[in-house]
C-alpha cells in the first residue's frame, strides 16, 4: 500500500517549472493498480522525473519534492560536483531556442541536453539506494517488482540517425504478461513488451533497477 506523508497538489495542467509544486498525474494500469505519472515540466526534464516515480515505487510511499529542486540537486551535486548557492530563482521555464545544447549552465541542461544515465544512476547513489546496471537493453520481468522498478534510457531513431533520448519508468509486470510503463512526456502509462523497442521510433538503449536505501 502506499504511504502518502504529505500532501501533494495535483493539477491537470501546467506549463511553469515551480519550487513547491508538481503535476502528478494518477492513472489505472489494466490490472487496476493506481500509478503516479510525473508528467515533465520542461523539454528535457524527462530524466528528473523517473527518478521521482522510480524513488516512489521503490520506497513504495510518495515523496513530497518539487521537479526544480531535484533537477537543481542533481545539477549541483552531480553535474557540477559541488554545492552552488544560492539556487536559481523559481518558476522559470526553458525555452530550448534560447539555451546552448550542453550541460554548461542549469538552463541548457534542462532545456536541451537533458541528462546522462550514468548521472541518474549517480544521483540515486548518493541519495543511499541500491543501483544494478542491467546487461542489455530489454527488461527482465524476473528482477523487475513493485519494489524494484528500472529507469530506461532509450533514443529516438528515424531516418537513419537518433533524434533525441529519452527517460521512461517501468514499475512491474500485468496479469497479461505486458510491462507498466510510466511516462513523464504527457504524463501518460503505456503497457507494452520488455523492449528494446518503445512506441514505433524508440529503443532502449540503457537500463538501471533500483532498491531503496538500508533502513
């Protein structure tokens, strides 16, 4: 069951990345399981919001924290390798035109060049969870559980060439043998195959699975 410890506002619909809120978006998989979908607030937050839904399964409670701050922890703490203060004023959102292609600033990163797996694996680490690098790219229904969900890589392939990457959760495995994914472009929850490929362009390209720290 799950743990709510705080309360979370829920909204429909919102365009701005703010410091004390989230879009959260609740959907049923077939098997009636309720899930919580980070639906992402920037172009390239994708990665920021898998590790919100995989912390949540993984501890199986839901953890009250905004997308800004994740994203400025991971930044920081990761990126740059050191604390930077003070934390960059709330409630921006990043227009992809007007940033650079590359982790640089705090704005490039989130409106454009997104985030490396071995970063989330990284943050998580630091945050005391059991990270397991997987050795392909398909998912395997006898590690993955409720309480071990994977973060998926996977990359965008048309015309020859990779047009973009993308982070996408998967929780568990259905009654009908498909895999739970939870999405954070849209918010939305897909029941597909182990991978690699992910919605017509897609295929995985790496895959972590996740514990949750020691008591």
């Amino acid at each position: 069951m799950w743990r709510f410890e705080r309360k979370i506002t829920l909204f429909a619909e919102r365009k701005e990345f703010t410091e004390d809120t989230m879009t959260i978006v609740l959907k049923d998989d077939s098997d009636g399981n309720t899930r919580q979908i980070w639906a992402q607030e920037q172009a390239s937050s994708c990665a920021i919001a898998s590790i919100w839904m995989a912390r949540n399964q993984a501890k199986q409670q839901t953890i009250n924290e905004s997308e800004w701050h994740l994203a400025w922890t991971l930044y920081q703490r990761v990126v740059q390798g050191m604390v930077l203060v003070p934390e960059p004023p709330a409630g921006q959102t990043f227009n992809p035109g007007s940033y650079g292609n590359d982790q640089n600033s705090f704005g490039n990163m989130f409106a454009n060049a997104g985030t490396y797996m071995r970063q989330v694996s990284q943050q998580l680490t630091n945050e005391g969870y059991h990270v397991t690098a997987a050795a392909g790219t398909t998912i395997d229904p006898t590690i993955l559980s409720e309480t071990k969900p994977a973060i998926i890589l996977l990359g965008w392939y048309w015309g020859g060439a990779r047009h973009g990457g993308h982070f996408v959760v998967a929780v568990n495995k259905v009654s009908s043998g498909q895999i739970v994914y939870l999405d954070p472009w849209g918010g939305e929850l897909y029941e597909r195959g182990v991978g690699p490929d992910y919605r017509g362009t897609g295929r995985f390209e790496s895959i972590i699975y996740l514990t949750a720290p020691d008591p």
